[in-house]
C-alpha cells in the first residue's frame, strides 16, 4: 500500500514538471528604435549642420539646417502571419536632437519576428487634421488649400546652384495633392511602409533604424535642385517622386 501511494505522488510530481516544462512564461518587452543618420555612411547629426557639405548623385552641393520627419504604426509581423501593431507616432527631429529614440509604449512578446515595419508619415485613417496637439504645436501641420493633415518630412538648408550663388531648398513632403482646381482638389498617397526584415527581440532590445539622407536625392529619380528646390508641396509631381525615392531611404541597423 505504501509503495502505491509512493508511485501515485511520484507521477503527480512527475506530470506536473512536465505541465510547467510545456507550457512555459509569456516574457513581454519595451522595444526602442534608434533613428540614426548618414549621408552615404558618413554619420550625420545637428553637429554637422550648416557647415558640413554634402553632394547629390545630380553634383550638387548642399549642407543641411533642419531635418524632421514623422514615422507612424511600427508592426512587428510574426511567421504564422499575425502581426502586433503599435499604434501611435514619433517625430523625429534631428535639428533639436529630439525624439531620435522611440520606446514602444506597449510591451512586446520576446521572440524571432520576420519583418518589423513601420509607415513614413501618416496613413489616409491617422493623417486627421488638427488631431495631434504636439504637433500642432511643431508647426507641422498642412494648410487647408493643400488638403489639411500634416507633413510627413522637412529637410532644408542651402545649395550652391548652376550660377555658383548660396540658395535655400525646402525638401518639403506631405500627401500629393493637386490644387488646380481648388474646389476639387486630387489626391495621391505618398506615405509608404518601411520593412526592415527579421529581428530577434530580447528583454529590452534596441533597434538601429539607418536614413541614408543622400538616397533622397538620388533614385530613381535623380533629384535636381537647381530645378525643384523650393515650393515643392503644392508641386504634385515633385512629391510622387519624393515617394518614390524614399523607398530606398532607410535599412536595419544593428539589434542590442
């Protein structure tokens, strides 16, 4: 009798081991994208602004007062499909050293994830006029004559242009619109999703999210600033092309 009470709480424990072996705790994490810059992979920061000259693949040569620019709906996407979206935005200036990190404000399950992607700008459901208070206050937002919303990017600063005097451009991007007609205003969407690939998160993983500010002005169109260096929002053509050049922009950096 004894020995059988013995095997019976033997294989209690025993099957209990094995429960808590295959069925172990879900560990959750704040993850912190790193937004840094570099003009062809030489670092750009606000300490090299206004004096450190940069040329385009078009030959001009141009140095940088003011880079900010708005990423929306970071989505860590998971190998059976799933996907976890953080929703919410970061505007990240780099003229004021401010916001070049962004914590998730929500807690990510530890894993392999196949892609990590977020979106440049605003989509057509976040891109509400006058929604965000911050960044009423920061001057980004879009006149209505242009269709209202907000910016998706400003980087500006001086260029020496074909007859060798200083002249100021204004890389402006936000949603394509055509004012023709300013009662029937067209549209074009210019945001677009950045994937930077798989990413293995551990208990609070960095992630180094790379802008090459040289792809900008580099393909497929290769940018011109002696003929679009200023009033570019309203130029519905000229912001077709900042999307299109943008999708080669920004690339995965080292994971901590």
């Amino acid at each position: 009798m004894r020995k059988l009470i013995a095997i019976l709480v033997l294989s209690i424990v025993l099957f209990s081991s094995c429960v808590e072996e295959e069925i172990p705790a879900l560990q959750n994490t704040n993850i912190s994208l790193n937004f840094k810059h570099n003009w062809d992979n030489a670092a750009v920061t606000n300490a090299n602004f206004n004096a450190t000259q940069y040329f385009t693949a078009e030959g001009d040569e141009l140095t940088i007062e003011k880079l900010r620019y708005l990423i929306s709906n970071v989505t860590f996407h998971k190998s059976n499909g799933e996907t976890i979206v953080v929703e919410g935005y970061n505007l990240v200036d780099v003229t004021n050293d401010e916001n070049l990190s962004y914590t998730t404000p929500i807690q990510i399950p530890i894993g392999t994830y196949t892609n990590v992607s977020f979106t440049f700008g605003f989509d057509n459901t976040d891109n509400i006029d006058g929604a965000y208070a911050d960044l009423n206050s920061a001057s980004w937002s879009v006149p209505p004559m242009l269709g209202s919303g907000y910016h998706f990017m400003q980087l500006e600063g001086k260029f020496i242009d074909n007859t060798a005097q200083e002249k100021g451009y204004a890389y402006h991007m936000i949603k394509a619109v055509n004012n023709t007609d300013p009662d029937n205003l067209v549209f074009q969407d210019t945001f677009f999703t950045v994937n930077l690939g798989e990413v293995i998160v551990h208990n609070n993983s960095s992630v180094d999210v790379n802008m090459n500010i040289a792809e900008w002005f580099k393909g497929p169109y290769q940018w011109d600033l002696n003929v679009w260096h200023s009033i570019l929002m309203p130029n519905f053509d000229a912001q077709v092309k900042m999307h299109d050049n943008g999708q080669n922009v920004f690339n995965l950096g080292t994971v901590n």
